[in-house]
C-alpha cells in the first residue's frame, strides 16, 4: 500500500488525468489486493481527485479574476458610451469562454430594451434591435436586482417567455443564458448578457465573477455618461465663447459703421449718400421712405420694396410701435425712423440672402442715422410733433384767444385754419393703442392735419368739406391697420378756429349715438342721422332739416300751386286712411290717391317706411311751427310800425 501511495503523489505531482488515478486502481485488483486493501486505495484516489479538482478550481478563480483585474484596468480607460459597451461585452464572453453576450438598456416611454452593444452574435441580435420588457431572463434580473440565469432557454418555464426573446434565442441557436443587472448608486442602468450555445449550468464561482464584472461596468458606463456629458458642456461652452467673441466683433464693428454713417451725415451728407454707404455695409438693396410712403432715397437708385404696399405699411406701424426691425420675409426687413413718438418714415432693407441678426442690428442704426438726417432737414420734429397736438387741445377746449391769432399760430405748424376743416372722432373697438396713435400721426401728417388721442378716441382736424366722406376713409384704413371695427363721428366743415370746440363736440356726440344705437364699426355725420343729428348739433339747423326731409314737396306746391303738403297733413291725421283724408279735404278719394303717387315721386319709394315716415312727419311739424312762428312776428292790424 506504501509503493501505491507514494505513486497516487506522484500522480498528483504530474497533474495526470483522472484515467491515470483509475488505471493503478486496476492493476492493484488484478495483482489480487484484499478487499480492504482495495477500498483504502479506491478512497486514496477519490480523494486525490478532489484535491486535483480543488486545486483546478483554485486556478480556474484565480484565472478569472486575474481576468477580472485586466478588464477592470481597460474599463478605467477613457472611451466614449459605445466604445466602452463593445468592450465589455467582449471581456464577458471571453470571461467564461462562452459563445455571445451583449448589453441592453431600457427604453422606459417606448415601453422595451434595446441592444446596446453585443459579441458573438449571429445575426439576429443586432445594435438598435428592440425586445419588448414583459419577459425573460433579463426582467427576471432587473426585477430581483441579482444575476439570474438558465441552463437551457426554451424549455425552462421558471421565468416569463416572450415570444421575440425566444425567436432570437432560437434564430441564434442558444440554450444556457445568464443575465446581471447593470446597477449603479441604486438604479438599474441595463442588462448585461452572456449565453452559450450549449446546455451548460453557471457554477457560484461563474455567477459571482459575472456579478462583479456588471458592477465595475456599471461604473465604467457611469463615468461615460459623466464624461461625454462634461465633453458636450465644454463643446457648448466653447461654441459660446466663439459666439460671444464673434458677438463682440461684431459689437466693435457695429459701432465702427455706425460711427462712419454719423460723420457722412454730419458732414453734410444727404440721404442718397447715407443710402449708398448702408447698403454697401447691409448687403442688399436699401429705400429710404417717408411717412407717406415716398421714396426719398434709394441704392441701387431703381430699387423699390417688393411687398404688397398696405402690408408694408402695416408693418412699418408695428416696427414703431415696437421699436425694432420687424420681418416681412426672409430677405425683406423694415425698420421705422422715428424721433421720440413721432414717427419720420421708414427704411426697407431687400438682401440679397436671408438677413441675419448683424443686419438687423445694423438696420437699426441705419434708421437712427436716417432719423438724424430728417431732423436736420426738417427741424425738431418730436417737438413739433408735440406742439401740434398740444394746439389742436388747446382747439378742442375752446382756445381763449381771437380766430386771427389761432390762424396765425396754425400757419406756423402748417396748417391753414382759414380754410374749411372737417372734425372727425375715431373710436377703435379695442381702444387706442400703439398702432393706432402712430398710424393717426402718419394720417394727419400726410393729410395736412392735425392729430390727438383723447382717452379711447383719436380726434382727426382735417382739411376738407365732406366730413361724411372723411369719416368713412378714416375708419376704413385705420380698421384695416388694426383688424379691429372702427367707430366714427364726423362733424363740420367750419372756417373758423372759434368753432373747432363746438363742432369737435358734435363729432363726439355722433360717435357715442353710434356707439348706442348701432354698435361699433359705423360712421355718422349730424345730417346723416336726421332728426337725431338735429338734437345732438349745438345749433340746430331747422330749416336744412326741413329741405331734406320735404323740400321737393314743399317746392312743389310753391311751383305748382298744388296743395301737396295740406294732403299729407290730413293723410297722418286719418291714420294714413286715403278715405278718410279724402273727408277731411272734401275732395275725391282718388284724388288723395295721386297726391300721394305725386308725393311718392318727389320724396322717393321708401318715404313711408317707419323710420323715414317719422322724419317726415317731424318735418311736417317743424314747418308748420316756422310758419306759425313767423305770423306771430308780424305787427298786430292796427299798430303802426315805429
């Protein structure tokens, strides 16, 4: 037994395989050992065989995590999120010797994981491929936040089974599956997987190696994360110090340019040279307008704004409004020149290419440079501006000084107060706003008025003697400039300065009748609303009321010797009954009957409809009061006269 024991160590020694250790237990029965003899040899070999199998797995561990060490030290390299996965999906099926592994990461809002990176694999898993989160090994892992694997796939019915799982399981021909959860500081980041395509069962030793590769991954895909994060920050915040160097380049440059226009246009330079350096610097055609939307200057000298002319005028309104260029299209800008509230007319900008923010901030200046230029030319407009809506006030609240020197006064702001002058009261359904006092000053500009904003209404002094028709123009165009209905009262014409209080108050008192009786977006003059006009005048025009209403009735009888005016008399006082008019007169009733055709001839075919059978018959009223009024002035029989 001693020579047997001393060659089981040098067995042990050599490393010999197991049929070694079986082959002396096979000579020792045939040299015909006792029983006893025979079974302390069996055991001596069993137990040489687990050292030598202890021994294996020592070197297996020590392999593993010597493997272990080495992946650690290449995951502590610096690589970006999709280098990094690449490797360590290859340091994990090189790890055990197995036959594929690849990474998932969940996407939570789409509701499945995707392949992040994988090696060894066929053709069904491929990077971007999408497995639904409902099942298999991997849900099972994230779920208990430990590995969990299997010998065989398929037919194991431990855990859920999803049918895409199991066809890329099928279509590359795995059976053992093994999947550690990625986590990191408490979260689940992803799957790692490794697979064989063999039936095979993960030892302890397997499983823990794995665990402690998905944990130094997990770390590894962490600091990515971190690092490309910090890399997109140091890429931002290096696109922003060039944006910012360039910002002041462009700053320094700007103010260079604007220095230049500055010093053309105080040497003496006119709005045509000013257009010409601009649009040099502007890259693109360049017009300068006026309020009235004429051109005062232009480069290239044919150089005109392609847009509709009523878009581009409401765009120069908004651009005053909010002090800045605003955009017509891509190529097309226009900025207002403007001096305090008074706006001075316009520049429009055509490029030549889409108009960037250095143009628009050097469009800017060009306006303030152009402002400069028509202040010079034309005074202190701002100030002007100011004094002429503080004369139209001092109008409007019935000035104290004598009708010459409110002309006089007038002619110095260029407007000439002994000529007839219509007053128009404008009230926008949303109320005076920015556009509206600034297209009210270019209206009054343009037209030779005067202009003021009291309260919700901008109050009109415009040159003329049809306040009807001044009325519809103003609440036309000022409603299409704002989208909004426009109300307005209009009143004169009058000739004398004295009388702008009176007549702007019978302006408000049409615009507040309107406003009560028809709602907003009409326009009103006192003989328009008749009867109505009547009372609101504060001096009440009898007679012309009275020459509308039946003029060519009463001219008719004084022509004709007829008796027109008595038939329609009688015809009101019967209820409008031809028979019983006919009683009354003592005449036939078909003779009331062609009066009445006669009258219809002469007043028109609606003369009896409610509203203007009313006027009517007030104006039968009122003619007959005249008349009374003027037989009681005369002097009694009897008295001489003085």
């Amino acid at each position: 037994m001693a020579d047997e024991a001393f060659e089981i160590l040098e067995l042990l020694e050599k490393e010999a395989p197991a049929a070694a250790f079986e082959d002396l237990v096979r000579r020792a029965r045939e040299a015909g050992a006792g029983g006893a003899e025979l079974a302390r040899l069996v055991r001596a070999t069993d137990l040489s065989l687990s050292i030598r199998a202890l021994f294996a797995r020592r070197q297996q561990r020590e392999a593993g995590l010597a493997a272990l060490v080495d992946t650690a030290r290449d995951l502590t390299l610096p690589y970006d999120l999709d280098a990094l996965l690449k490797v360590i999906t290859r340091r994990a099926r090189l790890l055990l010797g197995l036959d594929m592994s690849w990474v998932t990461f969940d996407d939570l809002p789409a509701a499945c994981s995707r392949v992040r990176a994988a090696d060894g694999h066929a053709s069904a898993l491929t990077i971007g491929f999408t497995v639904p989160l409902d099942g298999g090994v991997g849900r099972r892992a994230s779920d208990s936040t430990a590995p969990f694997w299997t010998s065989d796939y398929l037919p194991d019915e431990t855990f859920v089974h999803s049918e895409v799982i199991d066809e890329v399981v099928r279509a590359e021909g795995l059976h053992a599956v093994m999947a550690v959860p990625l986590q990191y500081d408490g979260s689940i980041l992803g799957v790692l997987y490794v697979a064989d395509r063999h039936v095979r069962h993960f030892s302890p030793d397997e499983v823990s190696l794995m665990s402690s590769l998905a944990d130094l991954a997990a770390v590894a895909i962490e600091k990515a994360r971190l690092l490309e994060q910090t890399r997109h920050e140091v890429v931002e915040l290096e696109q922003g110090t060039t944006r910012a160097l360039d910002s002041s380049a462009a700053a320094v440059h700007l103010r260079q340019v604007h220095g230049r226009l500055l010093d053309l246009v105080l040497g003496g330079g006119g709005l045509g040279v000013l257009a010409a350096s601009s649009s040099e610097e502007l890259g693109g055609a360049l017009v300068i307008r006026d309020t009235a939307g004429r051109t005062l200057a232009a480069h290239p000298p044919k150089a005109a704004p392609g847009a509709d002319e009523a878009e581009l005028r409401r765009l120069l309104l908004d651009a005053h409004t909010e002090r800045r260029p605003l955009r017509l299209d891509d190529r097309t800008w226009a900025a207002s020149v403007s001096a305090g509230e008074e706006m001075l007319g316009a520049v429009v900008l055509a490029a030549e290419d889409t108009v960037t923010d250095y143009q628009v901030q050097l469009l800017e200046l060009t306006a303030q440079v152009t402002a400069v230029v028509l202040l010079l030319r034309h005074g202190v407009a701002a100030t002007e501006g100011q004094l002429r809506e503080e004369f139209l006030r001092d109008l409007l609240r019935g000035s104290s000084q004598s009708a010459q020197a409110l002309v006089e006064h007038g002619r110095r702001l260029s407007v000439d107060l002994d000529e007839p002058h219509v007053l128009v009261a404008a009230r926008p359904e949303q109320g005076v706003r920015g556009r509206a006092v600034t297209w009210t000053s270019s209206y009054a500009h343009r037209h030779h008025g005067l202009k003021a904003v009291d309260g919700d209404v901008v109050v009109l002094l415009l040159p003329g003697t049809d306040p009807e028709g001044c009325a519809r123009r103003v609440a036309g165009e000022l409603g299409e400039v704002l989208g909004v209905p426009v109300t307005a009262g209009a009143a004169g014409p009058t000739a004398d300065p004295t009388a702008i209080a009176r007549t702007h108050a019978e302006a408000r008192r049409c615009l507040d009748a309107l406003t009560a009786l028809g709602g907003p977006g009409g326009t009103a003059t006192p003989g328009q609303l008749g009867f109505l006009g009547l009372l609101l005048a504060d001096e009440p025009d009898v007679a012309g009321f009275v020459d509308g209403t039946i003029g060519p009735v009463l001219d008719y009888d004084d022509q004709q010797y007829t008796e027109l005016v008595p038939t329609l008399e009688a015809y009101f006082d019967s209820s409008s009954s031809p028979s019983r008019a006919a009683e009354s007169l003592h005449v036939h009733p078909n003779t009331v009957s062609r009066r009445l055709e006669r009258i219809t001839e002469l007043l028109g075919e609606d003369w009896q409809k409610p509203a203007r059978l009313l006027q009517v018959q007030l104006a039968l009223q009122l003619n007959r009061t005249r008349q009374v009024l003027s037989r009681g002035r005369r002097p009694r029989s009897g008295q001489a006269a003085g």
